[in-house]
C-alpha cells in the first residue's frame, strides 16, 4: 500500500494507474477505522482494479461543540488494517493542504434533502460533508466511490449532488455492519462506557421493532414512529434526538410507509450522539 499526504502526490498516483487503464474505487473516511469501514473497501474491490481510501478528519463538518478535538485519531492502526485488507493508495491529507485559507468561500448546500434530521440537529453538517466530498472526489477522480448505509442521509445528499452537478462518480452504497447484539458499527463506539453502550442497543431495538411491525402489515408512519419512540423514550440516561420514517432519497417525512422507505434515528447518551436506520 502506497501512502500519499499531499494532494499533488495524489494526482501523480491517481493519473499514474489511468495511465495503466486501471479503474478506480474510492472509499472516504475520517478514520478510527473498524469493520464497517473495510466492508467499504471489499465493495470497492469489487468493482475496480485499484483502491484508494482517504482518511481526513474534516473540521468543516463538526460544529462549535462537538468533538472535532477528541475525535478519535488511530493513522498507524488504520493504515495496517487498510493495507491488510487491500487498499492500494491512502490519502491523509493535511487540513493545512485541504483547507489552506481555513474556511473555503465555496460551499455545497444539501438543499431540502440535507434540511431535516441530522442536518436539524447539527446546522452546516451537511455542507461541510459535500464540500469535502466534491474536493475529495476531484482530487481522487474515482469512476466509483463506496459509501456506508449506516450514514443514509450522507449518501443521499452526496447522490443528489452528483446529480445535479454531473460528477461522474458512481456511487455504491454498502449495508450496515452492526455488533452481534445489533448495535452499529461507529468510530464514535469507543467513547462509550459499558453501561452506556448498553443503553445504546435501544436505537437498534427500536428500529428492529419498526421493521418487524412493518413486516406484520403495519403501513402507518405514525404508528410505526410511537413503537420506537416507546421504546426510546423508557431508558433513563438515553436522550432520543428524532426518529421519523422517511422517504430515503428525498428525507421528506412519509405517512404511508412502502418497501425501501426508511426508518432514521439518532440518540445522545452521555457526550456521546449515535446516528442509525434501517430501511423496510
Ligand atoms: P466515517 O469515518 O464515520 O466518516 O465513515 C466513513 C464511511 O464509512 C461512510 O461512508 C460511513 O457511512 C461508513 N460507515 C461507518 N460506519 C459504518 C458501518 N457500521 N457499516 C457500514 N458503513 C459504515
């Protein structure tokens, strides 16, 4: 695995495999990695030759208080676990490299997809993701770039905005990879202590409750938000953010609920926000 830190030595790494006629899958991360993550890459592999993962903690997307400063930063244990499991080329670019006049003057609105949910709950997120994807996928120049499931409101923005701007990017979406009791697989995970990861299983639980009601017959958006919101709203120490059934490439609240619909939560407990869906 060749490891690039400099957006220059990046194009010469990425022009020399196109050269080569090599096609290439990107996987974007802000590191701390764990299964979820390198389940990015095996999809990756699978549909290019050559693979590169970047990792960036992005200070664009962090608001005033959250935990840009205690986000969890693990490079030498990342680039063995990207290298063990086949990533070609990874780019840890420097925020000095990235944003040198430290805020860019160009930003990417998320629009009426980015609006609601976790853009609600952290104000400019959303801009700060799709202005350092656009950035990223300009300097990678990927024919196809892997997202996780497990952030469903980034993947559809970051679908709407190759879109709308003709990025030729395709993008891949991968499941979520979840612990064996269910709970999702997040970087964020290692800020909890047991007893609160024991009260963060109840995001999951909730959400399976949704699915199986679903699964019975139930079609009521309503209906299906009071079993979770039931469920949340019983754990003392858990404090439910929203949990709202949605259509998942547009993030509008639905009332009658289809297949491919989705269920979207986020929880705080602690210091710590834990975000999760799944889709019916
Ligand atoms: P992050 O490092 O948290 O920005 O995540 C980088 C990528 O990994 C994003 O596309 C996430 O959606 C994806 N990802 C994070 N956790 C999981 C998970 N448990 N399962 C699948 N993908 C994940």
């Amino acid at each position: 695995m060749q490891q690039v830190e400099t957006i220059s030595e990046m194009r010469h790494a990425v022009a020399d495999a196109r050269s080569k006629g090599k096609g290439i899958a990107f996987v974007p991360t802000m590191g701390a990695l764990h299964e979820g993550h390198l389940t990015l890459v095996d999809e990756a592999k699978r549909v290019a030759e050559v693979v590169v993962m970047s990792v960036f903690v992005n200070p664009l997307q962090f608001g005033p208080t959250e935990d840009f400063a205690r986000y969890p930063r693990t490079l030498d244990q990342d680039a063995k676990l990207a290298e063990d499991r086949g990533v070609d080329l990874m780019f840890t670019p420097t925020q000095a490299d990235m944003y040198p006049e430290h805020a860019p003057v160009i930003l990417i609105h998320p629009g009426s997809i980015g609006k609601e949910w976790e853009g609600a709950v952290r104000p400019h997120h959303f801009e700060g993701v799709l202005t350092v994807v656009a950035k990223l996928f300009h300097i990678v120049m990927p024919d196809v770039a892997v997202f996780g499931q497990k952030d469903l409101q980034q993947v559809a923005v970051v679908k709407a905005m190759v879109r709308d701007l003709n990025f030729p990017v395709g993008i891949l979406v991968a499941p979520t990879v979840r612990d064996p009791d269910g709970l999702a697989m997040s970087s964020r995970n290692r800020y909890l202590s047991p007893k609160e990861r024991e009260l963060s299983l109840m995001l999951s639980k909730a959400l399976f409750a949704m699915r199986d009601a679903f699964v019975r017959g139930e079609r009521r958006a309503s209906a299906l938000e009071a079993i979770g919101w039931r469920m949340l709203e019983r754990v003392v120490g858990l404090t439910p953010r929203y949990l709202a059934v949605v259509n998942a490439d547009t993030f509008q609240r639905v009332n009658s609920v289809r297949h491919g619909d989705a269920a979207v939560g986020a929880i705080r407990v602690g210091e710590t926000k834990l975000i999760d869906n799944i889709i019916f």
